[in-house]
C-alpha cells in the first residue's frame, strides 16, 4: 500500500493527538505494510505502545531523531535507513532488514533462526554499553537471556548450544566495537 505524504501527515497527527490525550482521542498509527520508501520521518513520534510499521517498506527513510520506542518494525524494510539517533527502546525489529541502515550508536546484530521456536534473535546494544536481546516472548539483557536460556533449555542441550553460541558471537562482535 502507498501512503502519500497528505495521508501520512494525517496518521502522524492523530498518532500524536492519541499519545498526548493518553489513547483517548487520535488513533494509533497503522502503518502496517505501508510503502514509505524515500519519506522523510525525521524526529517523528511514534512512541508509546509503538506504531505498526512491521512489513513496510522504510527503503532509504530519513528516521534520524525518530522516537519508534516499542514500534512494530517486525519484517520491516530498513534498508539504507537513516536511524541515526532514532531511540529503538523495545523496539521490535524481528526479521527486519537492516542492511546498510546507518544506526548511529545502537549496534544490531540479529541471528537465526535459533531454538525450539525457531525464532530471530536480536541484540542491540546502546551507546552508554547497555544491550537489549529479543526472542520469542524474551526482552532483556544478555545477562538475563543467559540466564533463563540456562533454565528454559537445560532438557535441550542442542539449543542451548545454538544460544551460547550466538550470545558468544554477540559479545565478540560488541567488544570489537569497542576496542
């Protein structure tokens, strides 16, 4: 589905009047699917119990200062995105592609399919050394992945090797960055 740019204005204001009114009034954005490819969403507000943006086409968006806290980004095409400085807190970013997306400070790494639930794995860590895993109905720290994949997968070794494994490759990859 094309949004045009008098349609997107639209749903960003009633975004916004539904944030500010505290889901009283407006509506949440749905942007589910939407080809947005080129748009300008610099230092939008798509925040609080997050916008359905997953399956849409974000090639080449500006999102630099975007506030997407708890945004649906799953299959989300980010593609040569500019996210610099966009807040990804509780984001999910499940399948999305991110290549060549500019993140700025948040490094991403996403690995699988991994587990019993055969599900993506993805890590984030922030400028000031904080990390955030998502997988399956997990949200949390590496630590606390570690942990509740130690018990959670204690009767099935051979996936509790594939997450040690990628919890491994993740700290490697985050202190080389930096070194």
């Amino acid at each position: 589905m094309i949004v045009t740019a008098e349609d997107l204005a639209g749903i960003l204001v009633a975004h916004k009047t539904w944030i500010d009114s505290g889901e009283a009034q407006g509506q949440r954005a749905d942007l589910h699917g939407a080809d947005l490819a080129g748009a300008n969403l610099r230092s939008v507000n798509l925040r609080d119990h997050g916008a359905d943006l997953s399956r849409a086409i974000l090639y080449k968006v500006d999102l630099r200062n975007a506030d997407l806290r708890y945004a649906d980004l799953m299959s989300t095409d980010l593609r040569d995105a500019n996210l610099t400085g966009a807040n990804l807190t509780g984001a999910n970013l499940r399948s999305a592609n991110l290549s060549s997306a500019d993140l700025g400070d948040v490094k991403v790494i996403q690995l699988g399919p991994l587990g019993s639930r055969h599900d993506y794995l993805v890590v984030k860590q922030f400028a000031d050394g904080s990390t955030e895993a998502m997988t399956g109905c997990f949200r949390g720290s590496l630590q606390e992945l570690e942990t509740v994949m130690q018990q959670t997968h204690a009767e099935h070794p051979q996936y509790l090797v594939e997450y040690t494994a990628a919890l491994a490759y993740c700290r490697a990859v985050f202190a080389e960055e930096v070194a």
